[in-house]
C-alpha cells in the first residue's frame, strides 16, 4: 500500500509572519478597482473579460515586495483582494444593462448606480459566503485531483518573487505598448480605431458583405489568451452573420421592411421619421445608409441571442454529473466537522456567518425600497430565490473552474438557467408581465455576480493553500475586495454608459447597446420579455438555437460560435488575429518545449505581453471614455485629432490600411516576445 504525501505549504502553518495588514488591504483594493474598471470596459465591448488573478500577483511581487517590503503572505492577500473586482466586473456587466432593454420603459430607472452599487455588493457577498463551507472540501480534500490553473499559477508567481523572479518585466512591457498605441489611436486618431470594408447594398454579387476590425491592443491581448482555437471558432461565427446571413437576407428582404422589424423591436420610432441609428434610416429614400447594420439589428442579434442561450444551456447540461457530484461533496462537507485542534492555514470564518448572512441578505432585499417588487412578500420571494440559486450555482462554479479553469466557467449558461426557472416559477405563481421583468433581472444578476465571485475565488483560495495563507483573512480580504470595487464598478457602468455629445445630438440616452453591445445582458433582457411578456421573435430564436445544436454535432463548442454570430466581425476579427499568432507561437515552439504543467502556460512571456496588452487598452480605454463626457474636454481632443488630415492625405481606405499596418506591428511585438523563453521557474 503506498503511503499518502502529506502536503507541506510554502509557508508553514506555525510561521509567524505579516499577512493581513493595512497596506496588503489598500493595495489590493487599488488594483481590485482597476481591473474592475478595465473589465467592464471589456466586457460592454467584446462580452468577454480576462482573469486578473496573474496580473494582480504579477504587480504584487513587483511593487508591493520591492517597494513596501511585503511579505509573501501579504502578496497573497493584495492578489485576493484585487481579484474580487475582475470577476464581479463580470457578473454585472453580464446582466445587469438589461434594464435597459427590457419591455416597461421605467425599466430603465433601475439602472442606477446605486442598485448597481447594491446587487454588486450583494452578489460578490454572496459568492464568498456560500465558499466559506465548501473551501475544506473543494480545496483541501481534493486538492490532488481539483489542480484549479489560475490558482495555481498565481501561487507559483508568490513563490517565484521569493526567489527574485523576473517575471513582471515582460507583463509592463505589454502595458506601456498598450498605453502608446492607446494615446495615438484614441487621442490623435492617428491609428484608426475600426478598419472596415464593405460592399454596397446594391451590389448584385455580394450585397451589404462587411468586414471589419477593431484594432485596438486589448482584443489582440484576448485572443493570444484564449488560443488558437477558441479564437477561430468566434471569429467563425461573425463570418456566418456578416458574410454569409446578413448579404442573404440584404438580396432578399427590402429595406422598408427591415425598418418595420425594427420599429417592433423599438429600435425605429416611425417609419417617416429619419434616425442615425441601427444602419440610418432616410424616410425620403427609404432605404438605410448601412444596410448591414440595419439587418444586424433587427434579424441577426435574435438568431444570436437564440445560439447563445441554447450553447448556454447546452454547456449547462454537459456538466450535469459535475453538478450532481459538487453538490453532494458540499452537503457532506457541511455535516463534516474538523475535531481537535485548528491551525493557522485551516482557520475559516465561522458556519454560523454564512447563516446569518444569508438571512440578512434575504431580510435586506425585502425592506430596500430600491429593490424590484411590489411588496415585502415578493421582494422576500426574489431574495429567497437568490439564496437557492447561488448557493446550487456557486458549488457548481467551484467545482468546475477547479478542473477547467475560469476563463472556461460556464456562467452564461448557469444565468440562462436562472433566468429560465426563475421566470417559469413566476408564471406559475401568476406573476406575468412586464412589472415583474426588472424582479427577474435581479435574481439572474445576483446569481451571475455570485457565481462569477465564486469561481475567482476558489482559485484565490488555492493559491493560500498552496503558499500557507490563512483561510479566514483571506475570506475578510474577499470581502473587502467585493465592496471597494463594487464601488468604482457602478462609477464605470454609468460613465460609459453616457452618451457623446454628437450620440446626444442623434436623440441616443444610452451609449450601452450603440457604442457598446453588452451581449449577454442583452440576452438576459431578450429571455425575460419573452417569457414573461410574450413578445419574443421565437422564429428567430429558434433558428438560432438550431445553429447551436449543428455545431455541438460538428464537434465544435457551440457557446463560443454562438457569441461570434452575436457579436460584430468588428470584434471578433481581431481577436482571432491574437489567436492565430498564439497558434503560430505554439506552433513553433512545440519541439522545442516539454509538457507544461497546470497553469504554467499562464506564466509564459506571451501570456504576460498579452495580460499586459489587455490591461493596458482597457485601462485606456476607460480613460479616455471618462474624458468624452466632458464636453470641453472631448472638444480639446477633436483638436487636436489627426484623422482628417490623413484621410485628406492618404483617403480613407488609406487611412485604415496605416492603421492595419500599424495593428500588425503590435502583433509582430507579441509573436516576438512570446518566442522567448519564459522568465520564471516553474515547481
């Protein structure tokens, strides 16, 4: 009988050492709202975001050890805290703009800041409760068959910045690109922000066919991330809707028509009346300046949303005996009660706190008159709701992201869920109609920031295990870490979320859902109407959910082709730009590279130019949006704004062919530095 290792952390467990202290807490807090901010940016864009966890680790060792003399223990938590943000980012960007999009015009009065602030808070609250019982099992128990990547890698960067590992030069080097090519591009226009070309609409061949890219450094950044493969599947189904369905449909369906489907959808007021957007409407022609997207808008978005819902609930279903056997382990390790004496790395926060926590939120969300609802009762129910859902979703995060990772967590598919039931049982008590649509939103949001949280931070408490934190401060951390962003998070939503003064003057109150497409969320809106006011296209949908199903017989993941046929070809191209130079490294380097171990392609000098690309052009992005809503300010930098001069100069197509050239440059910098060897020592 073989004798079983015994794990020994980095730090032991009678270690007297600084962990929980003040300046880890501020730290943390300060990159917590940073790539919060710089995820939401990119989640309203591309419906994707990227884990903070490595870079936020990255920084830690970099600043915090050389500069305050944190100990390693303390870097754990600066990388706790900051991580809450990224992954709450994520479940509120994911649901909650669908009030904006949802059938009662006062729907729109909810997104507030301070709701937004409130559910945030509750939401991320929520999924580190509902963790505090399941760490010893998830964590501990199987620590040997559950690696969780991210956590692992994170724990390996602690480690390393002990022993004096170099490894966030290559991560800075990828943020100041990133920062360069964000000032010329978005402040001097001298890089294109969208390079495009397009058919015209009355092209016999080939009508209304687009391609186009944002080339900016963040979706670059993306794409090298998420690989070769996931990028090409995205990329697969922007052709399918912009190469494929959109010329169809422009040869066959006139364009008076599109500006009836339209005004149904709400997106045209009056057939006599001339807009700016979805594609422009000319009532003098009757036609649309852009075709395309007048076609995007009121057909191609529902056979997306249809996909994705169905690629959602596909994923959900593949991961059935996952979320039987989770739950079960949670259940046990509940009843299961440690005896005899705690140590220092087995110290959690008491059971007794996730009770009365649970109650209070319940309690909480029925008194708040800032909450959905029209009386204590239902909004009681909504809170109840929010309980069973999160704490069934928040094991299932757990437990996946310990064996896929993350950035492959299905939580579209667990708020579809949500949603879906939660509706149903809304039907079913008699609660139809659009009242009821915002109460619904909010179970579906609460449960998505939740079940996000609880993902990111199942990897942070694998990166404690592994270096010897303990659990309890790092619990209070996540907590901390939950509240600060949530902060800066609503701020971000609602800056973004301002409209230009030249989108102002076009009649447009919401840059999200025209300067920003929020897919999911807008999904979330599509599944709640539909349902509960029964005013889906559910030919459309059903088409799309159809699409979703021929791509899981095709062997192909149909959630990820499912957000490519949502999504812009704008968007998508240039991810898979990133993708494809991250194959050809891949390639490349195959003979020359010996197996990686779990996590360790995170650690990568790719990787980390990559993470610093994302980090970088979001950041910026965020930047420069804040500066746009100051009109004097948004005037100053049209001053100084070199694009119609190059126009002038070069001509349009000009103009975006520099901007491509300029793009491949960025990624020829990436395919070089990725093609280094990496700078730190994997154990």
């Amino acid at each position: 009988m073989i004798e079983k290792k015994i794990f020994k952390p980095f730090v032991s467990a009678d270690t007297n050492m600084k962990e929980f202290t003040v300046k880890a807490l501020v730290m943390g807090s300060i990159f917590g709202i940073l790539f919060g901010a710089a995820n939401v940016y990119l989640a309203l864009n591309a419906g994707l975001t990227v884990s903070a966890s490595i870079p936020i680790a990255v920084l830690a060792i970099t600043l915090g050890k050389r500069l305050f003399k944190t100990t390693i223990l303390e870097n754990n938590i600066i990388q706790t805290t900051g991580s809450a943000g990224e992954s709450i980012a994520s479940g509120v960007v994911f649901t909650l703009p669908g009030f904006l999009f949802l059938t009662a015009k006062d729907s729109v009065h909810y997104f507030d800041y301070v709701i937004i602030l409130v559910l945030a808070i509750f939401g991320g609250l929520l999924g580190t409760l509902m963790m505090i019982p399941l760490r010893r099992s998830l964590i501990v128990k199987e620590h040997d068959t559950l690696p969780y990547p991210e956590g692992t890698a994170c724990a390996s960067v602690l480690k390393a910045g002990e022993k004096g590992g170099a490894v966030a030069k290559t991560a800075f080097y990828g943020l100041g690109v990133a920062f360069v090519y964000a000032i010329f591009q978005r402040g001097f226009k001298l890089i294109s922000e969208t390079s495009s070309f397009a058919t015209k609409a009355t092209n016999k061949i080939f009508p209304s066919a687009t391609v186009a890219a944002d080339i900016t450094p963040e979706y670059l950044g993306v794409g090298y991330i998420i690989g070769f493969r996931i990028a090409g599947i995205l990329v697969a189904g922007g052709v399918l809707s912009w190469l494929v369905l959109i010329p169809l449909l422009s040869s066959l369906i006139p364009d008076q028509v599109i500006a009836l489907q339209q005004i149904k959808l709400g997106l045209l007021a009056d057939i006599t009346k001339a807009s700016q957007n979805s594609g422009s409407w000319n009532p003098v022609t009757q036609t649309f300046a852009n075709k395309a997207d007048a076609i995007y808008r009121a057909y191609i978005r529902q056979i997306g949303a249809g996909a994705v819902a169905a690629g959602g609930m596909i994923t959900l279903i593949k991961t059935i005996p996952t979320i039987i056997s989770s739950f079960k382990e949670s259940i046990a390790s509940v009843k299961n009660k440690t005896e005899g004496a705690v140590s220092r790395t087995d110290k959690d926060l008491s059971i007794k706190i996730v009770l009365f926590g649970s109650i209070a939120l319940v309690v909480l969300m029925a008194v708040l008159p800032i909450i959905p609802g029209n009386n204590i009762l239902n909004k009681a129910l909504v809170g109840i709701l929010v309980i069973i859902f999160g704490a069934f979703f928040v094991t299932v995060s757990s437990r996946i992201v310990g064996i896929i990772g993350s950035s492959n967590n299905p939580i579209s598919g667990m708020t579809i869920a949500t949603v879906m039931i939660t509706c149903l049982i809304f039907v079913a008590v008699g609660w139809t109609g659009q009242s009821y649509e915002p109460m619904a939103l909010v179970v579906g949001g609460m449960v998505c920031i939740a079940a996000a949280n609880a993902g990111a931070t199942s990897q942070d408490l694998k990166t404690g295990y592994l270096v010897g934190s303990t659990p309890k401060y790092q619990q209070l951390a996540l907590f901390v870490g939950a509240i600060v962003s949530s902060i800066v998070i609503g701020i971000t939503i609602k800056v973004l979320d301002t409209p230009s003064t030249a989108m102002a003057a076009q009649g447009i109150t919401h840059a999200i859902g025209t300067k920003y497409n929020a897919p999911q969320a807008t999904l979330m809106a599509t599944l709640i109407k539909g349902i509960l006011s029964f005013n889906l296209d559910w030919n459309f949908v059903l088409v799309g959910a159809a699409l979703a199903l021929v791509m899981e017989l095709c062997g192909i993941k149909s959630l990820n082709f499912a957000v490519g046929v949502y999504l812009p070809l704008s968007t998508t191209l240039p991810i898979f730009i990133g993708g494809a130079i991250r194959g050809l490294v891949d390639k490349v380097k195959a003979k020359q590279l010996t197996q990686l171990k779990d996590g360790e392609e995170d650690l990568q000098t790719g990787n980390l130019f990559a993470t610093g690309l994302v980090a970088g052009g979001s950041l910026m992005g965020v930047i420069f949006a804040f500066l746009s809503v100051n009109e004097a300010i948004a005037n100053s930098m049209e001053k100084i704004s070199l694009q119609s001069w190059l126009i002038k100069i070069l001509s349009e197509n000009g103009y975006y062919l520099l901007g491509a050239f300029l793009f491949g440059l960025m990624g020829w910098m990436l395919y070089k530095t990725a093609m280094k060897k990496a700078e730190i020592e994997m154990e």
